[in-house]
C-alpha cells in the first residue's frame, strides 16, 4: 500500500484535553514526535521497553498514514534525581559513586543496553537520539530567558515558579479529576520554596563537594534540572509547537506539567509546546501480596528483556504481548500470558509464510478490503493493535485470495505492528534458555536419527532416543499442530 497523498485521518487520545482528537499536523504532511528516553543508570526494565514499543506503533501509524515522520527520542544521563523532589540524589551520580566506572561510561554502558533492546523489539530508529549531555549550553541559555520572569533562587539552586504560568499541572490528573493537589503534595520540600510543586531546574553543587557531571552557569557550577532538558530537547530539535508528545503515565503527574510551565514561560503565552500529550499505561507484576504493583527499576530485581530472552522467549513475542492490550489499558505481565503471546506469535509466522514468496503483489483483491478497512479503522482509532492483530490474523486465513494481493496487504500492516512476518523465521522463534544443557550438534544428530527411524517405523528406537532426548532437557512433540516439534 503506497502512502497516500491525502494524509489518512488519525485520532489519538490528548492527555491534555482528555478527548480522542483527529490528528492535524503542525506543519502539514508532518508529524513531529518528541519521546521521553530512558534514564540511563540502570537497565531498562521491560515496563519501560512498554513505553518505547508504544511510541515506536504511533509513528509507523503516522507514517503509514501519510505523514513525514520526525521522531526525537532522548537519552537522559544527567538530572533525573532519585525522588520526585528536589532533594534527592543524581540517579546517575548515585550509580557511579558505587562503582569503579566514570559516570560517562555507566551512561554508555546503559545506552547501548537500551538500544540492544530497542533493536531487539524492532523499534525504529528514530530521526535523533537525543543525548541531555550534549544540550547543557541550549539549557542554561533557555532557563537564562526564563529566569527574570518565572524563576528565583535559592541556595540549591534556580527554581521555577509554579504561580507563574497558567493552569499549571493541568495535565495532571491526581490534581484536577479529583480536586485533591497530591502532585504538589509529593513534592519533597526544599526550604525558601514560594509554592511546593516548584522545581530546581538548575541545581547548584553544594560547596565543597564535586560532581562527575558539572557545567558553570550564571547561577554557579551545577547542573540541569530533569524537566528542564526535554524542554530544550523538544524546541531545539522539532521547534514549538510540535505535534506529539509521549511518555508512560508516570510523566503525566510531574514531568511532562513541568515540562509544560517551562515551555508556557519560554513561549510567554498558554502553549503548551506540544499539541497532544499522549501517555502510555504501565506494565504491572503480581507482588508476592498478591495485588499488581508497578514495575521499577530502582527496586532491585526486575525484569529485563535479556531474562526473557535467556528463558527461551523470542524479544517479539513481548512486543506481541504489548500489541495484544490497547496502550491506555494497564498490562500484566505473566510468564503464561508471554507464552500465549509466543504461540500466537508462531501462529502468524506459519501463515505469512505462506505467502511469503508470492509475487510483487501488485494485484488488487476486493476480498481483502474488508481485513484492509477493518485493520485501518482499528489503528485509526487511537491505534487499537488488539483489534488490529484480529483483521491482520483473519487476512492472513483468508482463503480463495491472491497470493501477491494478500502479501501486499500484509506487508503494509507489518509495516505498522512491526513483528517481522515476512523476515522472521518460525525457526528464529526457537530460542535456546540460556541454562539448557544440550550440546547443538548432539541433538542435531539424535533429532535426525528419531525422524529416521519413526520413517522406517521402527517405533523401538525412536521412543528410546526420546528417552535420550528428554534427558537431555528435550522434550520431543510429535503432532504438535504449531510443528514445534522439539522444545528445550
Ligand atoms: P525512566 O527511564 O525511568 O525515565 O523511564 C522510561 C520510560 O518508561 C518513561 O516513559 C516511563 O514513564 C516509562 N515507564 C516506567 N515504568 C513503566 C512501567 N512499569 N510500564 C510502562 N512504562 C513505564
Ligand atoms: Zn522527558
């Protein structure tokens, strides 16, 4: 499907305005995406690996609609503290005081941890990784406009007035669903605050103690606020007012209406820099009390794609078990429920393989335009890949069509979903756990000789070197319908 001319109608849901809202572009047959990227002092957990799966399905679907897509996606590896206050610890500072590493090489370390996984769950590459690092002078000249009309300063540091701009936290929905202020309440108190929600959005170097990362400013040597370098990221890179800004619902209370005073203050109107503020649900674990709680990266153990990974699950089949709940809707995560997403996985690949091969796919077949409008309608309304995954699913067990039509069909909503169908190999799917004690060429040879000797009936040996099989930690299964076969 070429990319029509006329950009095709998309609407999304604006945090800000709490409305499904039809997609105009700023600039138009553009669509500008600015994503919050992830802190690098740590691993990612796969709840975050959520909110870049999240953001990487809305610009295939701006891009699948028609629009020149300009995706930032930052790389935070200075500012963000280890509280929602102003008080706490640089989390990045924190992580390179227990360790021998320089804090630059903790930052490098985590970024490419993050972009193997980004690669692995086949996110796009975005037009700019943003490194906050690199944008420190563009801060200090951004807050050096802000200063005299929205900011004062304490010993800590420059700190932004939060009376100052209109509507502040209005995105927040802890502040105005249910009239209680408890974003402003959770902000730690920093002593001569005018109001309890402002923010430092430059922080001093206490006197005498030093710091890995410091820059001057002309409010001492310090360094930058978190919210205060997706700011300058944001209008450096794709200028105010963009169209899209996304992160996980955790932004939505503190630092995206942060984010949102500074852009008021710089714009020196109500702009809020970006048009729509679009929030992904969280990834949530059952905790051993039985509830579901958040996953966090700060709390010790969590889980990383690469455990998945070494438990013998394809990265894709959680970007499938992301696609299978619409991205406002919380998501549990269960080993079963990655094994059914594996499986369905599997599913799909068995039958695009199918039409793979076919020709160019230059044909049109109306028996395939009610998958295309149903899949278009699902994406187009507030990208709804549950729904989407079901016409996709029915497309490709539709009988009686034309092969090259329907691989054109399923080629272009593979373009949106990004699950590989016409790449990836059901063989791929087939992980080894990384603990598994079986020797390749081993059970190459005994997997040989069993299909040698099932073929020749002689049931004698085959069951034997099942025997031999599962001893190995192989389970053979003859029959499976997926044609598994064998599993470690
Ligand atoms: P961080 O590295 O902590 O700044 O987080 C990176 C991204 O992951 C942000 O957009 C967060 O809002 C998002 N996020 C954090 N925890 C979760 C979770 N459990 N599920 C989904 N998204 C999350
Ligand atoms: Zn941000």
């Amino acid at each position: 499907m070429n990319a029509p001319r006329q950009p095709r109608e998309l609407r999304l849901f604006n945090s800000l305005t709490r409305k499904v809202e039809s997609f105009k572009p700023v600039h138009p047959g553009e669509a500008r995406v600015y994503t919050c990227g992830p802190t690098v002092y740590n691993y990612p957990h796969i709840g975050n690996m959520r909110a870049y799966v999240f953001a990487d399905v809305l610009g295939r679907t701006l891009d699948w609609c028609g629009f020149d897509l300009i995706h930032v996606i930052n790389i935070t590896d200075v500012g963000h503290l280890t509280g929602d206050g102003d008080t706490g610890e640089d989390k990045l500072e924190k992580a390179a005081a227990g360790s021998n590493a320089t804090i630059w090489d903790i930052a490098r370390h985590y970024t490419h941890a993050y972009w193997d996984d980004v690669k692995a769950l086949n996110i796009r590459q975005p037009a700019h990784w943003s490194i906050a690092t690199d944008y420190v002078p563009a801060m200090i000249d951004f807050a050096k406009s802000i200063a005299a009309d929205h900011c004062y300063e304490l010993e800590s540091g420059l700190y932004f007035d939060t009376a100052s701009v209109a509507h502040y936290g209005a995105l927040a929905r802890s502040v105005t669903e249910d009239g209680a202020e408890e974003t402003r309440g959770r902000i730690a108190e920093v002593s001569g605050k005018r109001n309890a929600a402002d923010f430092a959005i430059w922080r001093k170097t206490p006197a005498g103690e030093s710091r890995q990362m410091e820059w001057n400013s002309p409010w001492g040597r310090g360094a930058p606020g978190w919210h205060l370098e997706c700011s300058v990221m944001g209008e450096k890179l794709l200028g105010f007012p963009f169209d899209i800004h996304t992160g996980g619902i955790d932004h939505r209370e503190i630092h995206h209406p942060n984010e949102i005073a500074q852009n008021q203050a710089f714009c020196g109107s109500d702009a809020s820099g970006a048009n729509i503020w679009m929030h992904n649900n969280f990834l949530v674990e059952r905790r051993e009390d039985g509830g579901p709680g958040k996953m966090s990266k700060s709390s010790g153990e969590f889980l990383r794609l690469q455990l998945l990974i070494d438990r013998g699950y394809h990265p894709l089949a959680y970007r499938m078990m992301c696609l299978q709940a619409h991205y406002r809707s919380e998501l549990e995560f269960s080993w079963d429920g990655l094994r059914a997403a594996l499986t369905r996985l599997k599913r799909l690949l068995i039958a695009a393989e199918r039409v793979r091969d076919a020709g160019s796919g230059d044909a049109e077949d109306a028996k395939l335009q009610p998958f295309r409008e149903r899949f278009a309608a699902a994406m187009q309304d507030d990208l709804n890949t549950p729904k989407a995954l079901t016409a996709l699913e029915d497309a490709l067990a539709a009988k009686k069509v034309d092969a090259g039509a329907k691989r054109a069909l399923i080629a272009s909503m593979d373009d949106v979903l990004g699950l590989g169908l016409l790449t990836l190999a059901r063989s791929d799917l087939r992980i080894r756990p990384k603990d598994a004690a079986a020797d390749e060429a081993v059970l190459a040879e005994k997997l040989e000789a069993r299909r040698k000797a099932r073929a020749q009936k002689d049931f004698a040996t085959s069951d034997a070197l099942r025997d031999k099989l599962a001893a190995m930690g192989v389970e053979v299964m003859d029959g499976d319908p997926l044609e598994w076969e064998w599993k470690i």
